[in-house]
C-alpha cells in the first residue's frame, strides 16, 4: 500500500498517476510520466497509484476513471485531470 500521507510529509510537491496494468491509455502514458519525472527531480515527487491494489486511495480523490494525473501542493489537492496528456501539459497543470 502506498504510504501518502509520509510522502506529503516528505515532498511539499506531489504528482499521483493513478493508473492500472490492463489500461492502454495508462500505459501510453507511463513514459510520459517518466519524463516528467526526470525532468522535475528535486522538485516534484512523482508517485503512481494502481487503482486495482489502493482502491480506497482512488476513492479518495474521486478517481471514476484512468489514467488520472492530481497535483498535490502542501498536501492539498489543486488540480486534476484524466486520460492521456501530454509532457507539456503536465508541466504546465504543475506550473505555481
């Protein structure tokens, strides 16, 4: 299970990629993801959620459908989105 809670603890920035093994559009975003990820060492944690093992997590955050991407700054939830998005709009759906 995935420990969020000492993750925003450790990290005032926080992305969540929740996602599952059998969805394609989940998996043509994972390299996105990946990107992103190096591109933002230091100063955004990425973190993937798979849906089918932390349902209660999903519901949390509202989760009805995937790939869905929120954005945690401070341990609060400021923006959502869900399907397929490209490198430039992650980065512009994290920009402060």
């Amino acid at each position: 299970m995935v420990d969020l809670q000492k993750i925003f603890q450790e990290n005032n920035k926080v992305l969540i990629d929740f996602y599952a093994d059998w969805c394609g559009p989940c998996r043509m975003l994972a390299p996105v993801i990946e990107e992103v990820k190096k591109e933002t060492a230091g100063t955004l944690h990425v973190v993937k959620v798979d849906v089918d093992a932390n349902p209660q997590i999903a519901a949390q955050y509202g989760v009805r459908s995937i790939p869905t991407l929120a954005y945690i700054k401070d341990g609060k939830l400021v923006k959502q989105a869900v399907g397929f998005k490209s490198k430039k709009d992650i980065l512009n759906m994290i920009q402060d």
